[in-house]
C-alpha cells in the first residue's frame, strides 16, 4: 500500500470514529432521591446515604436539662419544644420549653410545678393533644411514696398562665388518673385521651381524662380506663419504651423494649371484652379491651426507646449506642440508620420540616439531626 493510500484510509477511520462519537447517546442522568430526608440531603441513588447527618447539640444541663426522658412539639405555638425532665424522687420532674429551636440557638424556659413530687413524679414520657393540653407518665410505684400503688398519667394546660403557676389548689396540673404505676412512655390520640405502657401491670393502657376539673382540683370521677391485657409489655427499669400513634388515628406503635421488640395495634380493630372492678378512685368507665397488633421490629437494636413517626416512617432509638433507625411504616422495611455516637437517647420527635430532634438522657442534652 502506497503513502498516498494510508492517508486515505487514516481519514477515513478517523472520519467513522468521529460519526460514531456523534451518534452515540450520553449516559442518563441519575435521579436525585430522597427517601429518609431526616437523615440526608438529596443525591443519586448509587450515592444515597454516604454522608451521615452531623448530629448538632442545641441545649445542654446549663439550659436546666437534667435526665430528659422524651420531648414533644406544642402544635398550638410555632417552633415550640417541649423536654421533660425525670429529675429526681424528692423533687419531682420537669419541663423546659425551648423556643425557636429550629434557628438553632432556641431559648430556654424552665418550670417545675408546685406539686410536681406528686403529679410529675418520676416523668418518663410527654405528649401533647391539639386542643391546648398535654400529658405525662410517671415512672413510680406510686405518687404519694407511700408504697402504694397510686399514680398513672397527668393532664396539664398548655397556657403559661396556668401551668406551673399558683393555682389556689394542689399544683397546677388539670387532671390525674391513677392506675398504671411505673408508665413508661405516653402517646396522644385525640381529644384528652391518652395510652400508656403500664409497667406495674405489664400491658397497654387507655386513659380518657374526658372533661378536665380545673387547675389544683381533684374530681376525677368522670374518667375512662381500658386495660388491654392481651398486649403484653415488660418494662425494664430506667429505660422509658415509648409509643406514637399514627396521622390517621388507625395504628399505634409501641416500643416493648424488656421483650426487644416494638408493636404496631390496630386501633381499628379496638372490642370490648368486660367491666372490671374500680381500683384506686371512681371511674366512668373502667373495662377490659383487645385489639389485633403484629410484631413491627424485633432484636433490630439493642435496647429499644425512642419512636417518632413522620408520613410512612418510623423512627426508632436505640438507649444503648445511640443508632437511631428508620423503618417503613406499611411494608416493615428497613430503610437507613444513622450512628449518632450518643448513648442514652430517649424521646425522638420530628418537625414539621423533617428535622429530627432527640434527648439524651445519659448527656442530659438536646440535639437535631442535620442531614448531610
């Protein structure tokens, strides 16, 4: 072959190589995900959750943060955070309303009722209703320390001229029913009912305060009590299990930390069974409930406590190393979990904006998740 023939040929493949180059598709973009937005920032799906959220702490022990055990948003005040304090026996719990938490330097206040030795006793959970109230549980044997067993869930008012202000009564509390000794953790369902993880008698517990008697009074007589003893709970000491109950009012999530497990009842599914005797105090209603509930997460931690719901997820805390997992809510999937490196985490709660936020007991300090 000839120079002048080489040339030629050279062109010519240099000619078809370009072409093709030109014919040739570009790879697709990825599409972006973001399926757990409290844990990350959206990214490619081969990349999804590389980057674990920088945990930020927002409040610490100078703020009055000491042994929190759950914490709640007020839905009637904008970027309002409720912590409960455990504290201790002889002063009884609590609270500290952080406000504009989400600007990342909230303000503190910190109020102690005047008989919190009584009516917040050893706090374990705080949750509030949409109607102006909100309630505790109380992780004692019993309220009066007279080993008996006379305690169970408070009902207290949301107005800061009320709570934790004189009220010419006893404290400033609205309401107390006194049949679950030990409660380790409280969610809202609606109106001024409540459900409870009774420790003492080792089930799940509705509580209906009903109409509330005032600040400091002590007529309780119109209250509910359900007991649903089907929906076995073992507490183990010191260590809150805490429950949540969905958007729709359909289905309650319920940690059982002593069996390593968490439940989800179908509140739907809810059937009398039978009266039973009154214990403690007169009661409108005292009865014996069931319910159909599945297993939701077993042994998938180490020691289960913490549980928020945002949408169709489930976030659970783990009071030993500090994970905190994240689980679809219809399908049981795991989807992520993020190591916060912090132990004794308690409550979880998530905002309006899918930020997470947590307390730890063992740090007696607040933080948000910042997705990365």
């Amino acid at each position: 072959m000839n120079y002048l023939n080489k040339t030629v040929l050279l062109v010519t493949c240099f000619v078809l190589i370009q072409a093709c180059k030109k014919d040739a598709a570009p790879a697709p973009k990825e599409d972006a995900i973001n399926t757990i937005p409290e844990f990350f920032k959206p990214s490619p799906r081969s990349s999804y959750g590389e980057n674990q959220p920088k945990v930020l702490e927002l409040a610490g022990p100078n703020s009055g943060l000491m042994r929190p055990t759950d914490l709640d948003f007020n839905p009637g005040r904008s970027d309002e955070l409720w912590v409960v304090n455990e504290d201790f026996v002889n002063t009884g719990g609590s609270t500290i309303m952080f406000t504009g938490v989400s600007t990342g330097n909230p303000k503190a206040d910190h109020r102690r009722d005047g008989n919190a030795w009584h009516f917040m006793s050893m706090p374990t959970g705080i949750a509030f209703g949409d109607n102006g109230f909100w309630a505790t549980s109380s992780g004692i044997l019993d309220a009066n320390h007279q080993n008996g067993s006379f305690t169970g869930p408070a009902l207290w008012s949301a107005d800061l001229n009320v709570y934790a202000q004189p009220s010419g009564g006893n404290g400033s509390h609205m309401d107390m029913l006194h049949g679950s000794p030990y409660s380790m953790g409280i969610a809202w369902e609606r109106d001024n009912v409540y459900w409870v993880t009774d420790g003492f008698n080792g089930y799940l517990v509705m509580y209906d305060f009903r109409n509330d008697h005032g600040a400091g009074n002590s007529n309780h007589d119109d209250g509910i009590i359900h007991r649903y003893g089907g929906i076995s709970f073992k507490r183990i000491e010191g260590v809150p299990s805490h429950l949540e109950i969905d958007d729709k009012r359909e289905f309650l999530y319920m940690v059982d930390n002593g069996n390593s497990r968490v439940l989800k009842i179908d509140l739907r599914s809810k059937e009398r069974l039978s009266s039973l005797p009154l214990r403690n105090e007169v009661l409108a209603d005292h009865a014996s409930y069931k319910a159909d509930y599945s297993v939701f997460s077993e042994d998938q931690v180490q020691q289960y406590c913490g549980i928020a719901l945002n949408g169709d997820r489930v976030f659970l805390s783990d009071h030993k190393t500090g994970t905190i997992l994240c689980i679809h809510a219809q399908s049981g999937e795991e989807l992520g979990r993020v190591e916060t490196g912090i132990e004794g985490i308690t409550g979880l709660v998530v905002d309006k904006n899918n930020r997470l936020y947590f307390v730890s007991y063992t740090e007696s300090a607040l933080y948000q998740l910042q997705p990365q």
